[in-house]
C-alpha cells in the first residue's frame, strides 16, 4: 500500500470485537497490491452501527479499468 490515509471515528475496540453507535471508517490510497490485485486510487467509506457494517463508497482504477460501488447491504453478526 502506497500513500494511506485512514481515518476511524466513533469506534471502540474490545477483545477483538468492536462497539459503535455511529462509527465511521473511510481510507484512500494511490496504490493498493495484494497477490495478484493491483487497485490504483483506492477510496472505501463504511458506516457501522450495532445493526453491521455499511459499504457507502468504494471506488478504485485497475488495469484500465474503472470501477465504482456503493450499497447499503449490511453485514451482520460479530466475530
């Protein structure tokens, strides 16, 4: 990971596990490589409540390709 700027607001973290009302998590970088994955300009905003996890944004360039993502799906269930 190239050039990371991550910012975590409004989260707690306890014995691996996390407590929120309105926590946020948003992260950008130039470039993400991961195995075989090579994502440039990565940006990833997620909201988490005691409901789960929401995907607000993710945006991201690889090998030419553009690609945009947003959903309100939710994650449930801690581990």
């Amino acid at each position: 990971m190239t050039d990371l700027d991550l910012s975590l607001r409004n989260m707690t973290f306890s014995k691996d596990d996390w407590q929120t009302q309105e926590g946020k998590l948003s992260m950008n970088a130039s470039e993400f490589i991961y195995g075989s994955l090579h994502l440039f300009d990565p940006i990833i905003n997620t909201e988490f409540s005691p409901q789960g996890v929401a995907l607000r944004q993710f945006t991201s360039r690889w090998e030419g390709v553009w690609s945009e993502r947003q959903g309100t799906g939710c994650v449930t269930g801690k581990r």
